[in-house]
C-alpha cells in the first residue's frame, strides 16, 4: 500500500478513524432484528390483549377494553391454572436444582480434566436431539407397561401414569442441562483453596457446603432457574404428551389462538407468564444472578 | 526432643503417579519455633506442608502434632491453620465474618467470637476495617485479615504457604518484620513455606532446604549460609563461588569441591594471611549499594593450564568502585583459608549458581 494514501481512501481506515459508524454497522442488523422481531411482537401481543373478538363473526374488534382480563380474573378454571403452571414451574426448577447440584460438583471439583469434557458433552447431549422424541419418550417411560411401573411394581408403588408428576418429572428432564450448566460453571470458578480453608479452620463436609459452597453458588441456581422457569411457564407439548387430561397456561393460549380464534383472549392469558417472568427477574436480579449469565 | 515437638515427620514420602513429591522426610520442629521450608518450586517443600495440613495423605509416614499421630486425621481434626498464597478469604463474608469463621464452626458464642475476631484483626492492625468485603481490600490487607483469621483459633502451629509471594517487595519488608514480630508475641510455632532465601533467612530460627523432596540440610540461617554441607545448599542459599576440577585446583591447590561466597574475596587491599592470585575483569555488574566482579583468573605457573573464574561481591565504599570502566583491568584477589567451604564429602550435584527470587 502507497505511503499517505494508506487509511485515508480504504473503507477499513475509515472504519478505524470513526468508532462510532464501526459499531452502529457492527450493531445495527440484529438490533433492528430484536427492535422489530421481538420487541414489536411483544408489544403487539400486549395491545391485543385489549381487544375483543366478535362472537358471531369472529373478528377482531379493535375497542379498548379490560374485558379478557376480566375473564381471566372471574373465571375460576383460568385461575387453576394459572395456579397449576407456577407450581409445575416451580416443581421443575426446585426438582432440576436438587439433581443437577451433586452432577455440577462432581463435574467442577472432583472429575479429572478428561472425565470433566466427558461429562460436559453427556450433558450437552440430550439438547442435540429433538425435544418431540424426548417427551415421547417419556410418554413410553410412563405407559401402563413401562420401564416405570415395572421399576416401582416390586416396591408396590404403582406408576404415576399420565398427570402432573409425569409432566414435571419430563419438564426436569428436558431443561436439566439448563441448570447444571450455569451450576458447573459457579462451581468451576470456586477455587479449592476456599474449600481447604473451610476445612482448615475446623469445618466439616456439611458445613463448608452449607457455609461456602452454597452461598457462593446461589446466583448461579437463580441464574440456571431462570431457564427452567420461563421454559416451564410457556411450555405446553409436554403436558399434552404425559400429562393426561391436565391443562398449563400455553395449552390455554394455543387453544384459543387456534382453534377458538379469540387472539385477544390468548394473548391476554399470554400476558400471565410474562408478568410471573418480570417479577421473577426482579426478585433474581437482587441476588446479583444476572452476572452469571 | 521427640517428645516435646510441636511437629515430627517420620519418614514421610508422597507419590502423585509416578512423580516422587516427597521422598522419605524425617523432621522435628519446636515448640514455639519459626521454622522455614526452603526449596526451588518442584522441590516438595509445599507437599509437606500440605501433608501437616491434611490436605493431601501421605503414601508412607507419619506425621506427629505434639506427640500425636494425626497421619489419617481430615484437616477439620488437627490444631493447625494454614495462610494460603491466594489468602482464599470466604467472597462472601465481611473482613469479621472471614477472621470468626473458625470460631463459628467450632459453636463459640455469637459475643465471644466478635470480640475475640475484633481483638485479632487489632492484633495485624486492621480493627478499622471489619465490616469491608474481601474484594475491597489491597494485596497486603488481605495477606493480613488471612493471618488474623488463622490466629484466632490459636493453633499449636500456623502453616504458612509463601504468604508473602504476591506482594511487591517493600510491602513483603514490612510484612516479614510484622510476620515476625506476631510471632514473637504469640508464641506459636510457625512453619513457612518460601522459595525465597532471602526471606528465609530474614525470618527463621531453622531453615530445612529442599530439593528433589528430599532434605538437603537443617540448620539456623548462619550456620546454613557460612557452612552449607552440600553444593545445592551453597548455591542455593545466598550465591556461592562453585569450585570444582580444574576450578578447584587452580584456586584451593587440590582435588574436590568447594565454595567461597563472593562477598569473602577481596578485591585490591589483600589482608593478612590470605591466599592470593591475579586475574583479569570480565564484567562488572553494579547493583547500587555493591558491585559483582566477575574475574578471570590467570592460568597457575604449574602449567597445568587450569583455570577458574570468580565472582567478587564489593560494596560501593568510594568513587573508584563506581568506575564501570574497569572491565580489563589486572587485579588481586585475596580470601582468608578459613573462608574455602569444603564440600568434598558431600556428593557434587548441580547447583544454581544464581537464585533469583
């Protein structure tokens, strides 16, 4: 390249000489993409929300009015299962954080270099394979012959079948990866000299999980609890597969949004898992989990 | 003296693998002693401490607490505490949570622990900051809430793992003196785990030198620097002409090894009774309060053509000294006999010549 010449005439000396256009063209596409593709839809769904839905004709009247929130409010069903979705979602994550926290530290502090790749790839795993075949999965584990009842059968335990247990236990399944992840993770950047000192200065097992490990990992079970929270609050294929007759709040939404037709009512129950989200970041983002994402 | 040691190693050896760490260490410190482990990294020094701790277990041996066997006790059942090099202060307790931590786990009260906490963060002079975060603390503020919450369990011995590695050198001055002085106030036995011989040398009663996790030597800091028993203790400890071979008999007149340390040589003015010889200047290296000669000296009349070269520690006393430019120049060089360190009964095995700290 030409002495004096060179930055001035290329497009990549221009770039260089002006920060600020590098990083609006760096940024702009995928913030017009989450400007238009998401935040617009979201807001879309939230002015529906305040429509109606003409009953003969079945169109969408664009009258401002509370009335699907109304309905949410004064029919007892949708409280149900409003009720039942959080405490699935709930169920999920306490159920996901109990399994994945011995795995997470089996993984960070006591598996060799190798075996840690190993398992970090075992948990990985599960996610490259398709989520429909994993529920089904789950619905022959469950079946009146399956691998579950004849697992309980000699303790005369007789299976769950199809319900909400199912549901749950298909829910802690299908995210678990979501929250051992986040645990390894916490847990990979506890230096063990921590856990010797605890040790060191008279502490046992017990209490140096409950005084230090714990404590130091709790950001990283909200941060992972996140996951399997928000995907349980919109989830509504498994429950459709194992859960029998049992309704959560997306079979509700997808009802009327399909068959029914009444978007407005779909989206205002939408609005449920949104807000239950929003408070739960909030109470999250107080414990300082966000940093771990 | 078995008896009353506040620690005995009994042919202590650790393997990782194939990796001999530790290999056959036999070992009594006092009671109240400041007891140093010296050794290059590799050299097994911090194995053994770790081995005091229980942190790791030991393949053979034994270790003894004041005359009790701990071997296979966890590190929760032994009276020591460790410093470690990262401090590892809890990140989510405050300066008093980190220093009452031990007494917590041990059930005291919730008012005798504070004030117990408190009176130990006086002790290394940081009562003030108490209710801070690990985080917000300096280097040597942290090095020092770690000594307070170690203390405060009084333990029969405080383990001590290079404490002072990640401070700068002024900060690591201050702190040796500091370290020694608490020592002398609360008569704890301390074993200190360095890498430095300066610092070793600083702050010990005995200095145990390390190398290939073997003992090399046992001794006080002046018996250790003026008559190492081993050429890797010469070397290692302070710098050391190496003399062996042609070295040795051009410069002691006989077969063997031997050491002379170069602040023993004189340049110039020769004293009485000294042996003597001539040479030239190689290179001259100023270190500010002194200079290192480095002198090539001249073949013996003998004619056996051996030749040695030695290093001459001179303090910066006058003008001439200041003089770089006498690289080339003729100079005699004297030591009084009783200065030559022989080595000879030891095996000769490779030393470091110089040991940067």
């Amino acid at each position: 390249m030409e002495q004096g010449a060179a930055g001035r005439s290329t497009p990549g000396g221009t770039l260089h000489r002006h920060p600020r256009l590098r990083l609006g063209l760096l940024l702009g596409p995928p913030m017009l993409w989450l400007g238009v593709a998401y935040l617009t839809a979201l807001g879309a769904l939230f002015l529906t929300a305040f429509w109606t839905t003409n009953s003969f004709t079945g169109d969408i009247e664009k009258v401002w009015n509370l009335d699907n929130f109304r309905q949410l409010w004064e029919i007892g069903v949708y409280k149900t299962v409003a009720f039942r979705t959080l405490a699935i979602a709930v169920s999920v994550t306490v159920v996901d954080a109990v399994i994945a926290f011995p795995i997470a530290l089996f993984m960070a502090k006591i598996a060799s270099r190798r075996w840690q790749r190993i398992l970090v790839i075992a948990v990985l795993m599960p996610l490259w394979a398709s989520y429909l075949v994993k529920a089904y999965a789950w619905r022959a584990m469950f079946s009146a012959t399956g691998p579950v009842h004849w697992l309980l059968d000699p303790f005369g335990i007789s299976s769950p079948g199809y319900g909400l247990t199912a549901t749950v236990v298909t829910l802690a399944y299908l995210w678990l990866p979501y929250m051992i992840l986040p645990m390894y993770a916490g847990l990979e950047r506890v230096p063990n000299s921590l856990l010797e000192a605890s040790a060191d200065l008279g502490a046992r097992p017990g209490t140096t999980l409950r005084r230090v490990i714990l404590p130091i990992l709790t950001p990283a079970v909200f941060a992972g609890s996140i996951f399997t929270f928000s995907l349980t609050l919109g989830d509504y294929i498994t429950v459709k597969i194992v859960g029998g007759a049992n309704q959560m709040l997306g079979n509700v939404v997808y009802d009327n949004s399909g068959a029914a037709g009444n978007l407005p009512f779909a989206a205002a129950v939408a609005t449920i898992p949104v807000v239950i989200m929003l408070v739960y970041l909030a109470v999250v983002r107080r414990t300082g989990a966000l940093d771990e994402l | 003296m078995s008896e009353t040691a506040a620690i005995s190693l009994r042919d202590l050896s650790k393997s990782f693998g194939t990796v001999q760490a530790v290999d056959g260490v036999d070992l009594d410190i006092a009671d109240g002693e400041f007891f140093s482990m010296l050794g290059p990294s590799g050299s097994g020094k911090t194995t053994v401490l770790r081995m005091i701790a229980g942190f790791e277990q030991p393949t053979s041996g034994t270790i003894l607490l004041a005359g009790e066997d701990v071997t296979g006790r966890p590190p929760f059942a032994r009276d020591v505490n460790t410093v470690f090099q990262d401090y590892a202060l809890f990140p989510h307790m405050s300066v008093i949570e980190n220093v009452e931590y031990g007494l917590r786990v041990k059930k005291v009260g919730k008012g005798d622990r504070r004030r117990r906490a408190a009176e130990a963060l006086e002790t290394v002079r940081l009562g003030h900051l108490g209710s801070r975060r690990p985080g917000q603390l300096s280097g040597g503020q942290r090095q020092r809430v770690a000594l307070a919450r170690a203390l405060v369990n009084r333990p029969k011995v405080l383990l001590l793992d290079e404490p002072l590695g990640a401070l700068d050198l002024k900060l690591r001055r201050e702190m040796q003196i500091e370290l020694k002085e608490i020592q002398r106030d609360v008569g704890i036995t301390f074993v200190f785990v360095t890498h430095d011989q300066e610092e070793a040398l600083t702050l010990s009663d005995r200095i145990a030198v390390f190398n290939d996790g073997r003992i090399q030597q046992v001794a006080s800091p002046r018996e250790l620097y003026e008559g190492p028993q081993s050429a890797f203790v010469a070397g290692f400890v302070g710098t050391s002409n190496l003399l062996t071979g042609p070295a040795a008999r051009a410069v002691v007149g006989r077969e063997g090894t031997f050491s002379i340390r170069p602040e023993k040589i004189h340049l110039d003015a020769v004293p009485e009774g000294a042996r003597t010889t001539e040479g030239v200047v190689r290179e001259v290296v100023y270190l500010g309060s002194a200079n290192h000669y480095v002198v090539d000296l001249d073949a013996p009349p003998d004619g056996s053509g051996d030749q040695a070269t030695l290093t001459v520690l001179r303090q910066n006393l006058n003008a001439e000294d200041n003089r770089v430019s006498r690289r080339g120049e003729r100079v005699r060089l004297g030591w009084l006999p009783e200065h030559v360190i022989d080595l000879s009964a030891s095996e000769a095995q490779p030393a470091p010549m110089e040991e940067t700290a």
